[in-house]
C-alpha cells in the first residue's frame, strides 16, 4: 500500500479519500484553493497545499502545479475524486509520465469511453446493446429524413461530441425534423465547437439505472450491481438508491455482464461506471461509461459491504481483487439525497451565505457524508452540492422511512438548502411507489415545491412561535411530555414545530 497520497479535489469527496486513506494507514495530502483555506478537508488531511485562488482554473483544475506538489511532499499516488481533473485523459497520463500512481482508470480506457459516439461504436463491436440508431454524423436533412424513416418517429438527434444533454433535440414529426437538426447543430457547436449530429430512436419514459463495476490489473473485473437514478433535474441527480425497484436479480446479472464487458473491451482498470436507459419492457441501451469515482458511490457501498475508495486504492496499488461475482449479492435497500444550497422553492437558485448552524442527523443506518460545518463560508465558486444524507435499511419502505427520519434531524441555518424538497420527495406517493422514470421529477416539481400549507400549519407555527419567544426570554422551556398516542394525534407538523422550537 502507498504511504501517501495526494487528493485533487475537494468538499465531501476529498474527506471521503482521506478517511479511507487513514483507514488503510496511508497519510494523506490535502490541496486547497484560497476560499477553502478554512475547510474541513485542509484539516483533516495530514498536511495540506495552497494551490491558488478560489477559481477552480487557477487551483484545482491546475493538473502539473498538482503533480509538483505530489512529488515534493512525497505522495506516490494521487486520488481525482469526481469532477475536476478525474476525467481529464491528458491528466491521468501526465500523473503517470511523473512517476506517479493514478488512482483510477488507464488513460488509454479514458480516451475510449470519453467520447459518445466512440463508445458507441466500441459497445456495438462488443455486443453491448445500445439504442437503435446511427453513429456517424448526418450529412443533410435529406439524410436524416431517410434514416428516421427507416427507425421510426420520435427520433432523438444527438451531439456527436455531447454529453449533459447538450446538443440533443426529440424530433415526433418530419415537418420539425429540419428546424431540430438546426438547433441540434446550433448547440453542438456552440458547447463542444463541433456540430456533428447523429440519430437514435427515442426511448419514452426510460429509467436511469447505471452498473457499478470494478477491475483489477489482473483481469479480473467485477460488477457491484445497479443504482437507480431516475430521479433528477436538468441533468443533475437529486436522489440515487440501491438496488432498483425496476430489477430483478435475472436483469441485475444480464445488465452486470454487460458491464463488464463493455469495461473490459475497454481495458478497464479500477472503479467505474455503465450508464444504461432501462425502458419499460425492461429492455437496457448502454449510453455511456463515468470512468471515476461517482457522487453515489455510497449507496453500493452500503448494500454490497465493499468500501469502493478503499478498493480504489488497493487495486491501483496493485493488490488482486479476492471477491467472487456470485458473492456479490444486494442486501437491504439505500438511498442518498443530495443536499444543495439551493432554494427549490425559488427555481433552485443557488443560495449564499455562511452555515451558522449545523445539526447532523445520526441513529441506525445514517451516514453523512459531507464537506461543511458550522461557519462554513458558502459561495459560488464551486459546485452546491453540501453533503450527501444516505441511509440504509432492510428494504425499501423502512429505507424512505429512516431517510424521512433523519432529513427531520438535519438542520442548516445560514442558506437555503435543498433539505426540505427531499422530505417532500419522501413523502410523495408515486416516488413510495417506485413509479419513477427519467423526467418524473420535472413533470412533479410545481407540486413538490409549492406545498399549500395545510389546515394545521398555522397552529404548527404558532406553537414553534411560542416556544421560540419563550426560549429567547430566557426562562428555559416548558417541554410538555407528550405520550405516544398524543404525539400521534399532534400530527407531523406540530411535532415537527415542536422540535424546531425546543432546538
Ligand atoms: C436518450 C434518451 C432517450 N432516448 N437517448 C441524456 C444525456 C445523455 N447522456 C443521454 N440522455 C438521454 N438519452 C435516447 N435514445 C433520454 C436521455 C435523457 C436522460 C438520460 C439519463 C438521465 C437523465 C436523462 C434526462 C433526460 C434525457
């Protein structure tokens, strides 16, 4: 095992690395901008680097000032975390042309999942099922025209070059056609300065289920089964569990397969991940390969028993992955929420300010994986993610049941966080039922983020206004005990009132 390694990140994922880091004995070095100096991950590390000003192009995205600092404090290894450098291929090789260890996939295998349509054609040659559709660029609207005659309307045109959903037009008529290959063209290259477009057939209401595998450099590489990522907003996850509600353990073996797979026609090394659109008739599309570490790695940890960063570091370190696949079989159900400081009642818009008071939830089967703490300075310079709330519990409904119960704990004061959308979420029956599909969310937003206050909230208010005004009087708190079946019939938002007031 290394005896220490350097983390190019930061936030929630950066103390994610160190904590496994000193679980394995490795000693860690931290790097931070000028807004992070104060941060918890420049603490906890072993020692810690100033790399720059707050813009991540003039600190963490700075890859060969990174590597100088890994090579003058000693650090064999360098660990990406998510964003930033992780899925820079030149980085990956650089790191490696330094001497260095890089804790993630060969930059070979980045090159060959990085772009869309190269990884298309490398799923095709490895029977990897992707949608129906083309992959080389359309040439005119007299082509485009014939290719979706031949699959079928709706019809999606896609960004060559694309990702994000940039560049990507649903195309339900031939009169449109014309006028969405423009736009499509348009968008290509103004985000990716390519305006090369192909076509696929348009799946209607698929789920987002994606396959965590990892590999060793041995040749073995294994799949750690699905999560479930349905539920999101432009793109951008809110809410991932494990496993999915839409597969079953017949599914589960036929998509890991794949996974594998499409990993190993990519020489893959280390943790990553298959993305697929899982329809209705339980038919998959493999869409693209993350070759990192994801935001959601915890909810597979929780339900596989593996530490995923530990094994990052193992296997890059060299060591032989010692599980079986028929070992590896989901226990129990997890699910993690994103918490952002954002204002979903306000559009999302991004909130800040400093945190100036935290309360972490904690209890059985909660885990906090976050990058704040009270007095942290929150700005716009990076990404809003705060902290990610997992739980895990042995099955789905007690798993909707403990998150419900721990988002009730949590408390941020300061900013606007994205604390009280998720206790909705978890209240909503269609998402109870499992009836998610990639654009339920957006199609729910108005209702989960405009709640009509109900009959009792005032009264709810009223109490929390008293307690509080009794509080600030400074006459200490008259708690009235209540018994279980009158907390029952308080009902959640007195109870919910009567916390807040008594904090
Ligand atoms: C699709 C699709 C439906 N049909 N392809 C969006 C981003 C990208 N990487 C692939 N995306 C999609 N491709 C076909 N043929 C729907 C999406 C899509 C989506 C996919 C995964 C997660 C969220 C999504 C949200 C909107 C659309």
């Amino acid at each position: 095992m290394f005896e220490k390694v350097l983390i190019a990140n930061r936030g929630e994922i950066a103390l994610r690395i160190i904590r496994a880091c000193h679980e394995l004995g490795v000693r860690t070095v931290a790097v931070f901008s000028d807004a992070d100096a104060h941060s918890p991950h420049v603490r906890e590390a072993d020692e810690a680097v100033n790399i720059g000003p707050a813009p991540s192009r003039e600190s963490y995205l700075l890859g060969e000032r990174i590597i100088e600092v890994a090579k003058r404090y000693g650090a064999q290894a360098i660990h990406p975390g998510y964003g930033f450098l992780s899925e820079r291929e030149w980085f990956a090789r650089a790191v490696r042309d330094a001497g260095l260890i890089w804790v993630g996939p060969p930059a070979e295998a980045i090159a060959a999942m990085g772009s869309k349509t190269a990884a298309r054609t490398l799923a095709v040659a490895n029977d990897v099922p992707v949608v129906p559709g083309t992959t080389e660029a359309l040439r005119d609207v007299a082509a485009a025209r014939e290719i979706a005659k031949q699959y079928g309307y709706p019809i999606l045109l896609k960004a060559a070059a694309g990702g994000g959903g940039k560049g990507m037009r649903v195309v339900r008529a031939e009169k449109d056609l014309e006028s969405s290959l423009d736009a499509a063209r348009r968008e290509a290259k103004n985000a990716f300065g390519d305006d090369a477009v192909y076509v696929e057939k348009y799946i209607e209401g698929p789920r987002h289920v994606e396959i965590q595998i990892i590999a060793d450099q041995y040749g073995n590489c294994l799949s750690l089964g699905e999560r479930e990522c349905s539920v999101q907003r432009r793109h951008q996850k809110m809410v991932e569990e494990a496993p999915s509600v839409a597969v079953s353990p017949v599914l589960r073996r036929a998509m890991g397969e794949t996974a594998v797979r499409a990993a190993k026609a990519a020489g893959y090394v280390n943790a990553g991940t298959c993305e697929f659109l899982l329809d209705k008739d339980g038919r998959f599309y493999f869409l693209e390969m993350n070759t990192r570490l994801q935001v959601e790695h915890p909810v597979t940890e929780l339900v596989t028993g593996i530490d995923l960063v530990q094994w990052q570091l193992r296997v890059a370190a060299g060591e032989k992955l010692p599980f079986k696949q028929d070992e590896i079989v989901p226990k129990g159900w997890a699910i993690e929420c994103r918490i952002t400081s954002e204002d979903a009642s306000n559009g999302f818009l991004p909130s800040t300010g400093r945190v100036s008071y935290l309360h972490l939830p904690a209890g059985p089967g909660v885990r906090w994986d976050g990058g704040i703490e009270a007095g942290s300075e929150i700005g716009l310079h990076y990404d809003p993610m705060l902290a990610k709330l997992i739980v895990w519990a042995p099955d789905r409904d007690l798993a909707i049941e403990r998150m419900h119960r721990a988002l009730l704990e949590l408390t941020i004061e300061g900013i606007e966080t994205s604390r009280d959308f998720h206790l909705r979420l978890m209240e909503d029956d269609e998402f109870r039922r499992g009836e998610i599909e990639i654009q339920w969310l957006e199609r729910r937003l108005d209702s989960l983020t405009s709640v009509k206050p109900r009959a009792d909230t005032a009264r709810a208010a009223a109490i929390a206004a008293a307690l509080l005004a009794d509080r600030d009087r400074n006459r200490g708190v008259v708690v009235t005990r209540s018994n279980g079946s009158a907390a029952a019939s308080d009902g959640a938002w007195q109870r919910v009132a009567r916390l807040e007031g008594l904090r």
